[in-house]
C-alpha cells in the first residue's frame, strides 16, 4: 500500500473596486477591470440585467450596450444585455440559471469570456451559480446594485440557488473576478431595499467593529431617512469587515463547521422560507439579530442595556424586529422555527454553531441551544412589538 498526499496553495486577487456611474463611457473602471489580465484584446461579454435596476434605471441597458461600443478595441457584447427578474423569485429553482447556461452554449461563451450580473443579491446569486456550473466556471463580474449586495452577498465568494424549498440549497464557493460596487445604484432603491442591507452591517459591527456600532448608532436615523453619503459609506465599511473575514479567518470556502459572521441567521434563513420570501433577507436578519439577542439575555450570557442598544439601533434603520412567522407552526404542531434549527444543524454538517453576544465585540460561539429559551426569546420580541404571545401551554418541544 502507498499512501501520498499532494497539497495545491489557491490564491485568489478579487479587486474591489468603488465607482460612480459604472457604464458612464467617461469612466474606464469597468474597461480596466475586464482587461485586468489580457490587455491587447477584446474581450466577450454577456451582461445580465435585474430587472428592479432596468426599471428604476430605463437608460441602462442602452447605456450598457454604448459603453461596450465606446470601448470596441477591448470589448464585445455577444448579445443585447438580458435581463432577468429581480428578487428571490429569480433563485428559486434552477430555470433561471439554465437560461444563462443554454446563453454560454448559444453564444459560444468560454472560460476567457466574461458573464458580467448587474443586480441585487438574488440576481447575483443566480447568475454566479449558471457561470460556476457552466464550463466548470466562467469568468464573473459582478456589480452589485443593493445596499445588502453592496456590503455583503455580491462582494463574498458564495452563488446559489433555492431548492425543495430550501434556502442556497444549490450553490458554490467561487470568487468573482472583481466586484465594481457604484454608489449611484443606491440612490435608486427603495426605502426598503435601501434599508435591507443595514442589518448586515449592524451584525458585522456588533461582532468585529464597536466603532463602527457606535457610528451606526449615530446615524441610524439619517441613514433611515436616506442620506445617501451616509448610506454609502455604511455599505463601505460593512463590505470592509466581510471582506477582511473571508479573506482573513482562514476558512473562506466554509470547509469547518463555524459561521462566525452568521450571527442571527438561523432563525433568518428559516424565516425567509416560512414567509414564502415575503420578507427580505435583509429584514429577517434583523428579527434574527433581535432573537439571539433576547436569547443571549435569557441565557445569562448578554446584559439587558447591551441588548436595548442594539435592538434600538435596528429600530431606528426603521427594521419591524417581530414577524408572525416566529410562531408557525409545522402540521404536526412543532415550532417550524425550532425545526429551522434542526436544518440548520443538518446543513453545518450534525454540529450546530451558532453564534451569540457577550458584549459589542464580542460574539462567540455555542453548540447548543435551549428551546424554551428561544420560545421565551420569541415571547420578548412579541412583547415588544406589542403582539400577544403564543400559549404557552403547547411549548413542551425540546430539540
Ligand atoms: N452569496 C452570499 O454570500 C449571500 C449573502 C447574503 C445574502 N445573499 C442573498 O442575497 C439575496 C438578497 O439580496 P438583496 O437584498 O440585494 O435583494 P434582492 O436581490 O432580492 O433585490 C430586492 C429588490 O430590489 C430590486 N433592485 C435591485 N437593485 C435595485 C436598484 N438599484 N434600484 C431599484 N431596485 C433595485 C430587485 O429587482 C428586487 O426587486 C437573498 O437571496 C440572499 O440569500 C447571498
Ligand atoms: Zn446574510
């Protein structure tokens, strides 16, 4: 018998680049981001377009197609760019991305040419998902037009779909071949959509950055009311520490069982699927953070005032921390949120990490969690929001 083993050191140079107007001809960054590793030649593109951003922006699309003219010697559309829906609909099964793959088949797309997604984290997904499959991995650009997109899902190295109506069930770990993130987008959006991506950033300051919670503290109110300058660089900051953690924990393709950054999201992601996606991801992060802050209190782990501080930051970004899907329940009466925990479990791999608050700064992990805490949990959150608790008397579940 020999036993020998081989080892591969990958290094990935994503850049990041920050921009206004992106598919303005006076502006090179797009030109100089594709070209990046082959200048002299043209290169092939296919650009899909979110439809949210197509509508909010009706010039885009011929501004996309004026731009690629402009820059003829060094850029090709293969087609008009397509645009696609926006939204979680566009993820949810795989229709959606085998349009973009039979597109790579019909237009001859290679692993030199580029699919470039203009859109929020949804249509980024998607579209990130169809280039990873497609020839073993196309080239990606992505330019992510949301605040969540902006700050958290367009710049990290993850693409899925939803499957058997799971969340991300189908997806990857493939880093894009650079990001351009234009503030311009952000003035677009609408006020929920603007909002969505803050409790991100509210959950990445809370664990790595007690400045930044205290900026966000501070401005919470304008960044409600739609400061743009404001907005923009919340979404910076935000995109700062994720990128630092992907690029610096060690772990960036998730191979461990830990989700140091996934602080509020098993309860999201279980949220997201009982509201049929009726509720952003955004939106049920923060009703998520809420959640494993009551916990952290009832489990003697954070102090009340901390809890307050950054339930009220939440509240001013103008987030609802209390949603009537925390207390579904499942046909054979189980708590479906107690039943997202489970699944979470599952998806870690039989271990369950998640992770909670001892101070601002100070997130740790734990590999349990008790269900009748997380019911009295859920019972703090409906006090709050002022709705009656759910009876109490059916809440003999245990995990
Ligand atoms: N890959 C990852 O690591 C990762 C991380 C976090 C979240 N996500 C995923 O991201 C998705 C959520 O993304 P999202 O919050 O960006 O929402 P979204 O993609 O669902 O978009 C929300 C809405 O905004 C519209 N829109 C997008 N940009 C716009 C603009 N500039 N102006 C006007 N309308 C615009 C879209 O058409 C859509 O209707 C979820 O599916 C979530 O699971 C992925
Ligand atoms: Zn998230």
């Amino acid at each position: 018998m020999s036993e020998r083993h081989y080892s591969v050191d990958l290094k990935f140079d994503i850049p990041v680049v920050v921009t206004a107007g992106v598919f303005e001809t006076a502006n090179p960054v797009f030109r100089n981001l594709i070209t990046r590793r082959g200048a002299g030649r043209c290169h092939r593109l296919l650009v899909v377009v979110d439809q949210g951003v197509a509508t909010a922006q009706p010039g885009l699309v011929a501004a996309i197609t004026t731009y690629a003219r402009t820059y003829a010697d060094s850029l090709a559309l293969v087609c008009p760019p397509v645009v696609v829906p926006g939204g979680e609909d566009v993820k949810q099964g795989l229709d959606h991305a085998l349009q973009i793959v039979s597109l790579v088949n019909d237009y001859g797309i290679d692993r030199q040419s580029f699919i470039v997604a203009v859109g929020g984290g949804a249509v980024l997904d998607m579209v990130s998902f169809a280039a990873a499959i497609a020839h073993r991995g196309v080239r990606v650009v992505r330019v992510p037009t949301t605040t969540l997109a902006q700050g958290d899902s367009g710049i990290a190295v993850k693409n899925s779909v939803n499957l058997f109506g799971k969340k991300n069930f189908a997806g990857t770990f493939t880093p894009p071949f650079g990001v351009i993130n234009d503030v311009k987008f952000l003035s677009m959006l609408s006020a929920r959509d603007r909002r969505s991506g803050l409790s991100e950033a509210v959950k990445v300051a809370v664990l790595r950055d007690p400045a930044f919670f205290a900026w966000l503290e501070q401005h919470a109110t304008s960044l409600d009311a739609g400061d743009l300058e404001l907005l923009a660089e919340a979404v910076g900051r935000s995109a700062t520490l994720h990128l630092e953690h992907i690029c610096g924990s060690g772990d960036p393709f998730e191979f461990g069982s830990a989700r140091p950054l996934d602080f509020g999201h098993w309860a999201a992601h279980k949220l997201e699927a009982l509201t049929d996606h009726a509720i952003r991801h955004g939106e049920a992060v923060a009703v998520g953070l809420a959640l494993d802050l009551c916990y952290s209190v009832r489990a003697g782990f954070l102090a009340q005032d901390v809890a307050d501080r950054v339930m009220q930051v939440l509240t001013n970004l103008g987030f609802v921390l209390y949603d009537e899907g925390l207390t579904s329940r499942t046909v054979g009466g189980e708590w479906s949120l107690l039943e997202g925990l489970r699944e979470f479990r599952e998806h870690l791999g039989g271990d369950l990490h998640i992770t909670l608050l001892r101070d601002i700064g100070d997130g740790f992990e734990t590999h349990e969690m008790h269900s009748p805490l997380v019911l009295a949990a859920i019972d703090d959150l409906a006090a709050r929001a002022g709705q009656a608790p759910a009876p109490v008397a059916v809440r003999s579940s245990g995990l």
